[in-house]
C-alpha cells in the first residue's frame, strides 16, 4: 500500500476515532453527569482528542515540507503554456487545502501536483532525448562517410564495427549508449592517424574537443579532411555565384607546423598575447583537419581584424552553417572559447552545424565542455 493510501485511512480513522470519542464524551455527561463526567471527559477524552488534533498537524507539516521540496520544480521555465496552467491549477488546489488544514484532501491534491510536475518533466525529458537522438545522427553522418580507403584490414574492421553498434543504438532509441558508442567510433577512426596516444582525445557527441583544455597527442596527423574540403569547395562556389571569392588559406597543420608557428608568435608578442590568438601545440583545431581559416578576394585582409566587416565576413556568418561549418570563436566568448574573435576560423561540424548555429552557443558551449 503506498504511503499516501495508509495516510488517507490513518486520517479517516482518526476523524472516526474523534467522533466516537465526542459521542462518548456527551453520553458519560448524560448518563454520569456532573462531576463524573466532567472528569472522563478531562481524564481520557480530551487528551485522545489533543493527541488527534497532533496527529493531524504531523501530517499537515510533513506535506508542507514536501511542497517547499517541490516548488524549485515547479518553477520550470521550460514548461509550456499548457503545463504551466496546469500546474499552477493544481499548486492552487492542494495550498488551499493546506490553509483550511484539510487532512483529507492535503495529500491527494498534493499527490496530484506532484504528478503533474512529473508529467511535465517527462515531456521535457523526452524532448531533450529526441534532440540528443538527431544530434548524434547528424554526426554519425558524418562519421560512417569517413574514407577508409587508406586503413588496414583490421582498422577498417574495427570502424565497421563501431559504425554497426552505433546503427544498432540509433534504431533501437537507446539513449543511455548514445555517448559511449559514438566516441568509440570516432576514436576508432582517429586510432589510424597516430602513432602513439600519449595524450588522451576529448570527444563530445563523436566531435573532437580540441582547446586550450583539450589537447591531442604529437603523432596525430589525420591531415585535411576530404569530407571538410569538399563542402568547403560547395560552399565557395556557390558564393562565387553571388560573386564573392572565398579562400580557404589555412586548413591542416601538424604539430611541429603550429610549433613554429606558435613559437614565432610568442617571440614577437610575448605568450600573454599569442595565447589570445593562437593556440600551442597539441591544442589547434588545425591540428584536427577539421578548421578552415577562409579569407576573401583581400590577401591582405586573410587572418586580420580588416576581414570582419568584409562582404565575405558577412556571407559566411550567415550562411557556412549550411555547408557544415561553424564559426569557432565569434565575439564577445573568448572567456569561454580562450580567443579573441576570429571572423575567419570556421570548424567542420557536418549537418549538427544548423542546430549549433541556431543555437547562437559556441561549441564549447553546445557541448558543454570546458
């Protein structure tokens, strides 16, 4: 029996307790009268209604307290307008029973506000599991299309697998599995591009994290990635069309190249500053294959502030979401991605990059990783 029943029938036995007690009360006045029935009243009757009354005001509290645990819940800006009247009928219904200290009705109205909340909740649960389902077939898209024609027997075998599993996970709606499976593939595929793992890769959603926080290993050379450049090639040409000229100026970089390069930045501007705009090795996005550095028909204008306010700048704000790509470190979130704002870097992400362009979050944002 749950715990709301045995309290409902401990509060009707108790209300039937005190009326056989009031109508013994009145009969040992009658029958007794005077004195005597004063002092049964006082001696037995009186107290077993106090100790009602307590029992009562017990219950009463404990529902209280639930309600204080409840409210943050309740307060839910996720809920829909539906929800939200919803629960707000019910909260209504169980405080104006908690303020007439109804001990019938407190713990049904408060069971049926708490239901409602849940209810509520799970609609948002499963909302956010269907995000999260489209958000890992997108990548999975991109992931199963990776060209293994270079891989050894074994490798192949190995990213066939995964690629499978993660199949499996998405036909059977297996939420829980979603994040596992899905690095295992990317990891997989990666494996093939190093030597060694010295240094562990961060995945998020089958993307490699790569950051002041999140670095890669010296070997991992997957150089610049076929699908990345031909969305790149797409993408250029159908601004060619709107007569714009984009450049993909910068795109892979080994470890030793963005060595040289970060070193030389640190001679002239000293660390301070080159941490602002370039990363160290290990931790560039050129590293991944995956950042395009894209300027206009300007050389002169390619990885400097002169390019934001480019017709070129503008297009690719816009529209390089359409192609799969993301701008990397837009203004205004170097707190958060580690550099200033780069109107020129844009990361492959393949079809996710809509949702995280609609978004308006950074990747380290969307992904919620540091």
């Amino acid at each position: 029996m749950s715990d709301t029943n045995q309290r409902k029938r401990r509060n009707k036995r108790s209300k039937l307790n005190m009326k056989r007690i009031v109508m013994v009360a009145l009969v040992a006045i009658i029958v007794v009268g005077g004195i005597g029935g004063t002092a049964i009243y006082f001696g037995i009757i009186a107290p077993a209604m106090a100790a009602a009354e307590l029992e009562n005001q017990k219950t009463l509290d404990e529902y209280a307290a639930k309600y204080t645990e409840l409210q943050p819940r309740i307060a839910n800006d996720k809920f829909n307008d539906e929800e939200k009247q919803a629960v707000s009928a019910a909260e209504t219904t169980f405080k104006t029973a908690l303020d007439n200290k109804d001990v019938n009705a407190v713990p049904t109205s408060y069971t049926s506000l708490e239901t409602t909340v849940v209810t509520a909740e799970k609609r948002i649960s499963n909302d956010v599991a269907a995000a999260s389902m489209t958000d890992y077939q997108d990548v999975f898209n991109m992931l199963k299309n990776h060209d293994l024609s270079d891989f050894t027997a074994d490798e192949e075998a190995a990213v066939q697998a995964n690629i499978a599993k993660m199949q499996a996970v998405l036909d059977n709606k297996q939420v829980d599995l979603l994040e596992t499976t899905i690095n295992e593939l990317a990891a997989s595929i990666d494996a093939h591009y190093m030597v060694e793992n010295d240094v562990a890769i961060t995945y998020k959603k089958g993307l490699i994290i790569a950051n002041k926080n999140n670095c890669m290993p010296s070997s991992y050379a997957p150089g610049e990635s076929a699908q990345a450049a031909v969305a790149f090639s797409q993408m250029a040409a159908d601004a060619a069309n709107e007569g714009l000229s984009l450049n993909d100026f910068s795109t892979y970089r080994s470890y030793s190249g963005q060595k040289s390069l970060y070193d030389r930045y640190v001679a002239a501007d000293g660390q301070e500053a080159a941490d602002r705009y370039s990363s160290r090795p290990g931790c560039s996005e050129h590293q991944t294959g995956l950042a395009f550095d894209i300027g206009g028909s300007n050389s002169a204008a390619w990885a400097e502030t002169t390019f934001d306010d480019t017709e070129e700048a503008i297009w690719l704000a816009n529209n390089a979401y359409k192609y799969g790509f993301i701008l990397r470190y837009p203004p205004g979130k170097e707190s958060v991605t580690g550099y200033m704002y780069e109107s020129w870097h844009y990361r492959y992400v393949g079809d996710i990059a809509k949702t995280i362009y609609d978004s308006g979050k950074t990747l380290e944002e969307y992904l919620e990783v540091e």
